[in-house]
C-alpha cells in the first residue's frame, strides 16, 4: 500500500514539473536562476524536463496501478535519481556550490533515491 502511494505521489510530482517544464521551460529555469539562450535552449529543456518527467510520471503512475510496472519503476527511480545524487555530489566537489534555489531539487531527489530503495525493499519478498 505504501509503495503505491509513493509512486502515486511521485508520479503526480513528476507530471506537474513536466507540464510546467513544457509550456514554459524558459520561465521554469530562469525561476533557478538558469539562464537559456535562443531557440535550443527552450527545445532542450522542453525534452529533457518536459518530456522525460512526464515520461517519469506514466512509469511511476504505472507502477502504482499495475504490480507487474512497480519494480521497474522502482528501479528506474533508483538509477535516475541515484545519477542526480551522484552528479550534484561530484559537481560539489568540482565547485562552484549552486545557489539556494536548488536545495528543493537536491532534496526532492534524495527523498525520492532514498524512498524508492525502501519501497524495493519493502517489496523483496524474504
């Protein structure tokens, strides 16, 4: 029951940023502080954070209303995720440290790598 919650609420999270990320990828990034310059810039943004998150939110919605899609969304939460952590770890390393604006993004993906490793878990069977 948890779990599909929790990939029911990521799910809604993921489809809200990829709605907001699609029809206005310029203001979404300029809200971060991101500047984005000429035609490609938006068409980039538009596919990776409109389009991969909205792609993000079926699997998740998937994996909350089918049993068979709950694992592989749980594990594609892992690796996805597990990539931002990893990268905005190493980036702290390389410097220069990101502003405030991205500590809700940080967060969001260290809650969700962290919630989806509990939710695999809690459905390993013993």
């Amino acid at each position: 029951m948890y779990v599909k919650l929790f990939l029911g609420l990521v799910a809604a999270l993921f489809a809200l940023f990829g709605a907001a990320s699609l029809a206005n990828p310029v203001g979404m990034a300029g809200s971060l502080g991101v500047v984005v310059s000429g035609p490609n810039g938006a068409y980039e943004l538009r596919g990776i954070y409109g389009g991969v998150s909205l792609a993000a939110a079926l699997l998740c919605a998937g994996g909350a209303i089918r049993p068979s899609l709950t694992l592989p969304a749980l594990w594609f939460l892992i690796v996805y995720m597990g990539g931002y952590v990893f990268a905005r770890g190493f980036a702290l390393l390389l410097g220069p440290a990101p502003t405030s604006a991205y500590i809700g993004f940080v967060a969001f993906e260290v809650i969700v790598l962290a919630g989806a490793i509990l939710a695999l878990r809690a459905t390993r069977q013993p």
